[in-house]
C-alpha cells in the first residue's frame, strides 16, 4: 500500500489522462453511427493501454482509477448507462489495458517502443487481439444483462472487439511516442519538413477524395499512408493513422462516407469502417517497424565502417587495398598524405595506378614490380622493402607488406597491404654499420701498430747484435795481420742472429695462419650464399647488383670458413670501391665453377681494372686515400696456404677478375649425396 503511495503520479498527469479519457468518450461516441450501440471506435482504450505500458507497474492503481473516473463522466455525459451497468463496463476496459499491456511488456521489455517487428507483432496480437476480447466479453455481456438498448451478447460482441482493438491501433502508438518523445526536439531537416508537408497534403486529398465517394476505393489510401510510415516511421504512421480515423469520422457523420448508409446496412458498413481502419492500422505500423529496422541496422553499418574507418587511420601503418589483379582500389588517408595524392586521385584510383611508377624509386621498380606480379600470380604473401618518394619528393625506406583476402571458396577477393615508413631505422642500422666498420678499421690498424711495434723490437735485436758482429768481424779482418779465427767466431755469430730474426718473422706468419683443425670438408656454394647475404644490404645501400652462378654437382674442399669468407668479403669490398666512380653498369658477377682438379672462383667488377697487378698482392700497397694495402696480401696468403691461388686479370673493355682456386678435397665423397642446393643463382 505505501508502494502504491510512494508510486503516485502527479496530479497533473492524472488529471490529463482524466481529460484525454472523455475526449476519447466523446470522440467514440460520434462516430457510434450504429443504432443501439453507440461506440464504433474505442479511442480511450489506446490511450489507457498505452499509458500503462509507460507507467512504472507500482502506479498502475492510480491510472485504473484515474480511468475510472474519466469513464463515468463519458458515461454521464453520451452514453448514459445506469451506474452499475458503467462500472462494469469499465471493469472489463480496465481489464482489457491491464491485460494488454502486462502482455507486451512482459513479451518486448520495458520500454514499448515499437520499433521492431517482434514489438509491434506482440503489440497487434497481444495488445490489439486479445486484450480487447476481454473487454468485449465483459461489455457485451453486461448490455444483455441490463438490457440496455435491447443489445444481445452475439450480437454486441464483435462490433465491441474490432471497436477496442481499431481504437487501441490507431491512438496507442501515437501516444507512446508523444510520451516518450515528449521532450525531444524534432531533428528533421529542411528537406523532410518540405517532404512531409508534401506527403500532408497528398494524403488529405487522397483521403478526403477516397471517403468522400469521389475515388472509388477507400484502400487507395494505402499508398501515401506507408510511403509515411517509411520515411517517417512510427510517428509518421501514428500522425497519418490518427488523421486518418478523423477525417473517415467526420465524413461517416456526414454521411457522405462510403461506411454511412441506411439503418439495414449499417452495422455490416460500421464493421467494414472499423476492418478498414484496423488494416490500415496494421499494414501502416508493420512497415514503419521494418523500416525502423532497416534503418537501425543501416546505422550500425555505418557505426561499424565508421570504427573500422578510425581503426584504420589512427593504426601506426599506412593501409591500402587493391582489387586482385592488383589496381589499387583504397588508400587510407595517412597513406595519401604520405605519398601526397589529392581526393580526386583517391576517388579515382585509375589515376593511382599511373602515379605508382612514378613514386618508387627507379632502381626499386623493376624488383617491386616482378616480386609483386608473383605474389598476384600465386596468391602469395608480398613483403618488400623499397624506397618510395614522398609528398616533398624525398625518397624513403618502406617496407610493404600485403596478403590475400579470399572468400569461402579460396578465391581471391582483395589485397590488403600495409606500409611501414623505415627510414630512420634503415638510417640507423647504416650509421651502425658505419660505426662498426670504423671501428675495425681502427682496431685494425691499432693491431696493425701493436705488431709492427712487436715485428720491430723482436726483429731489432738479433739486428743489433748483427751490426755489432759485423763491425767486429770487419775489425778483426782488418787487423794486421787479420785474425781469421775471431773474424770466423763473429760470423758464426751473425748467422746465429739472423736465425733467430727468421725464426721471429715465421712465427708471427703461423699467427696469421688458422689452425689446420678449424677446416672442414664442404662445398663452396654455402660459403659463396653466405658472403652474398652478408653483403646483400651494403650491395643494395650501394646500388651494386650481385650476379652469383654456382655450378651446380661442386666437389667438397677442405677450408676454413671464416677465412675463405674473409677472403670472399674483402674481394666483393674491393669490386664495390672499384665500382664507386664507375660511371657504367654497377653490376659484379661471382662465378664458381671446377676446373681439372681445382675449384675456381671468379669475382669480377665493372671498375676501371686493375692498374699495378704487379704490386697490389703486396703488404702496404694501395691506391685508396683511407686504404691500408694489407686487404688483397692476407687474401693471397689465406688461399695459399689452404694449396691454391689468387691472382688479378683485367677484363675487356674494363674492369677486373679476381680469381682464386683451391683445390678439390681428393677424399671426400661424391657430393651430390651430401650437399643440397649447390645451384645457386640468385641476383
Ligand atoms: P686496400 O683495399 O686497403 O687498398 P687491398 O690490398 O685490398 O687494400 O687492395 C690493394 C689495391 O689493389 C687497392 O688499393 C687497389 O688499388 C687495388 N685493387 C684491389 N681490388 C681492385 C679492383 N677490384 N679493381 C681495381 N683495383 C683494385
């Protein structure tokens, strides 16, 4: 009981629901055009079911009475039922709001907004269906109880039916969404204004022709009346279907209406005119519903490509997509921006396809061009770093990557692909590698010093004592008479000194030499594939292309590895430098190949050749401002002592080979067993 204090309405809203009961009375009672019964539409039926279906369920006593009232002044005012009679009647309208909206809040939730089919299904079945049986067998009966203009229950019980269900149709959605919208401001742009005041005008010329006799159908009316359900949805279907039941009620009482005839054919014309506002009522709120639906689901589209949109332009990586033949069909907006494309270009990615050649950096495209056409030729994913030139016309290091995106059936339907910016790592990792070389070199030629110092104060000494020997031999020879003896003592000596110096520079050799159980048996071709990965970046920092041909079936050598790749290493170094000033192809082949019973390696370059071939396998000699001459000494001594040769040819028109053999291992086995993958070519 105090819940149902707690819960109490304003007064305000009781009083309005009051007043909107009796003019529904009054409305009903108008258009009650057949003799005896009165009613042909119960307006206040929607009204009441509507408001409970909004009201919290706690108050729900409050508007039963608040209903209460506004009927016995309907009651008092036109119909004129003896008391009991009323409150019967009243008892079975109560019921009938009470039953219908419980029903559909406990099918659709709270809030009823009818905005789905599930909604306004439950609505016209639950609400408008057999709800209203309730109150037509409680009223119906009660006017063959009390008589009341000489009704029978048969006889009232389907016009009362089709008039509750008719009523609650035509006001209850209306007045859910004046509640519920009550507050809201009207969002409708110019257009729709103008749209709507055009469908107003349509629809009450249909009407008004179609009712009044002129138009020959009153269902013509269908047309307008869900062109407004569709474009304006539940108002717009509640705002016609009202205006609607107005407009049939003044020309039924006029009579001109279709539905108004002789006293005979009246009540078949009255449940006519309630079917007709019953259909229209039905057909107008199930589209207005499906068109909700389309509607909100075409929102969540767009809500949905909306997130996707921001996704993709706030990820840290420029995205695209191309069709999969590989035009270019989507550019994110930072992709655009990098490259600088305009909107027109983005709108028509045709013009794209012709900016792609021009954007990439000529030495990158041929190898773009060729990876990417393999990738749509065998659906594989592509990945590839290359330069592409940005808005200000700098070039910068990218890396893109794409994959397929294919449907059910395995078919390729787009390539989505990102674009990385790798500039400053690609400018990092070089800096690196600079310092590293630097730092080598340094080192380098730190040891460098430290031996030489070592070479010398080793060396020095039996030096010395040679002079020394040597000046005190001379001494003793040129005494009169000359001691042959002591000059003889002096010379053994000196021998003995310039032993041990031979003895001190073959040592340090053996330092320079690897231990002999360091080598192992294998072919060249994987040291060849490891030299050429290892230089593969400064090739490409370069612009230097490597053509590498390894025959394939190579017999095993006994090697060091990390000498022989020394040896590969400073080779390609020096064809690069050569290459530096070249002016021509900065192309340099490596070429592996058995001769007789030798493995022969040639690196060849695209230089100006070789000017001193005489001198350059000497320690010390070199014709580079930073250089240290030792590179090409230490090559030679590494392959001759693994038995083979190095030496230098020039090439015709230019350019030089360096060419070094070793010999092929005589007892290993046949390697085509043992070795996989000895055909190497690659660029
Ligand atoms: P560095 O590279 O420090 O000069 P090297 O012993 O490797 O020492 O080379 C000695 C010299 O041989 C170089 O200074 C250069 O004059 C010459 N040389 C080496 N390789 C080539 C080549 N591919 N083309 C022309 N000259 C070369």
């Amino acid at each position: 009981m105090i819940s149902v204090w707690l819960h109490r309405p304003r007064f305000l809203h009781l009083g309005l629901f009051v007043a909107g009961y009796v003019l529904g009375c009054a409305f009903a009672n108008v258009l009650g055009i057949v003799p005896g019964t009165s009613i042909a539409i119960w307006t206040p039926g929607g009204l009441f079911m509507a408001t409970l279906m909004l009201a919290s369920t706690p108050s729900w006593p409050w508007w039963v009475l608040a209903g209460c009232v506004g009927e016995l002044i309907g009651q008092f005012l036109w119909f004129h039922s003896p008391l009991p009679a009323s409150l019967l009647m009243y008892v079975g309208n109560a019921l009938e709001a009470v039953a219908g909206a419980w029903l559909v809040i406990r099918v659709c939730g709270r809030p009823v907004r009818l905005e789905t089919l599930k909604e306004v299904l439950a609505f016209v079945v639950l609400g408008a269906g057999i709800a209203p049986a309730i109150s037509a067998t409680v009223g119906s009966a009660t006017l063959a109880w009390f008589d009341i203009k000489s009704q029978t229950f048969t006889a009232a019980w389907p016009l009362w039916w089709i008039g509750d269900a008719t009523g609650v149709l035509i006001v209850a959605p209306l007045a859910l969404d004046v509640f519920q919208n009550w507050h809201g401001n009207s969002q409708l742009s110019a257009a729709r204004w103008v749209e709507a005041s055009v469908l107003g005008l349509i629809f009450l010329g249909v009407a008004a022709l179609s009712l009044s006799g002129y138009l020959p159908f009153a269902y013509i009316i269908m047309p307008p009346l869900l062109w407004a359900a569709v474009r304006f949805e539940l108002r717009g279907a509640a705002v016609t279907l009202i205006v609607l039941a107005l407009i049939t009620a003044v020309f039924t009482i006029s009579g001109a209406s279709q539905f108004a005839g002789d006293p005979e054919s009246q009540r078949q014309r009255q449940i006519m005119l309630q079917l007709f506002l019953a259909i229209s009522a039905l057909s107008a709120l199930i589209v207005a519903a499906i068109s909700r639906q389309h509607q909100l689901a075409v929102l969540k589209l767009r809500q949905s490509e909306r997130s996707l949109r921001d996704l993709v332009e706030t990820l840290p990586a420029l995205i695209w997509c191309a069709a999969p033949d590989g035009k270019p069909i989507y550019f994110s907006q930072q992709l655009s921006g990098f490259i600088g494309f305009g909107d027109q270009d983005v709108a028509d990615t045709s013009r794209i396809v012709n900016v792609l050649d021009a954007i990439i950096h000529p030495d990158d495209l041929a190898a773009v061009k060729k990876l990417f056409a393999h990738s749509l030729a065998t659906g594989e994913p592509y990945a590839q770093k290359h330069r592409l030139r940005r808005f200000d016309g700098e070039y910068r290091w990218v890396e893109i990557r794409a994959a397929a995106m294919r449907n059910s059936d395995g078919a390729i339907m787009q390539w989505n692909g990102v674009c990385l910016d790798i500039e400053d790592q690609v400018r990092a990792r070089d800096d690196l590698r600079l310092a590293q070389e630097n730092l080598a070199r340094a080192s380098q030629a730190a040891s460098l010093a430290e031996l030489s110092a070592s070479i010398a104060h080793e060396v020095n000494q039996p030096l010395a004592a040679i002079v020394a020997n040597s000046h005190a031999g001379q001494r003793w020879l040129m005494a009169a008479p000359p001691n042959i003896e002591r000059a003889q003592k002096r010379i053994e000596r000196i021998i003995q000194d310039a032993n041990s110096a031979a003895d001190v520079v073959s040592h340090i050799r053996a330092l320079f030499k690897h231990s002999i159980e360091t080598r192992t048996s294998t072919t060249l071709a994987s040291v060849i594939a490891e030299a050429r990965d290892l230089m593969a970046e400064e090739a490409a920092r370069r612009r230097v292309r490597m053509d590498v041909d390894v025959e394939s079936n190579l017999p095993f050598v006994t090697l060091d590895r990390v000498q022989i790749q020394q040896v590969l290493i400073n080779l390609i170094r020096n064809g690069m430098d050569a290459m530096d000033s070249a002016t021509g192809d900065r192309v340099f082949g490596i070429r592996v190949r058995r001769m007789g019973d030798v493995v022969q390696t040639e690196i060849s370059d695209h230089g100006p050749g070789v000017s001193f071939p005489d001198r350059i396998f000497e320690p010390f000699f070199t014709t580079k401002e930073h250089g240290m001459g030792m590179g090409l000494a230490i090559c030679r001594s590494i392959v001759e002592s693994h038995g083979g040769r190095l030496w230098a040819e020039n090439n015709e028109p230019h350019g030089a080979t360096f060419i070094f053999t070793l010999p092929v291992d005589a007892t290993a086995d046949a390697p085509a067993s043992r070795a996989a993958g000895n055909q190497n070519r690659a660029s």
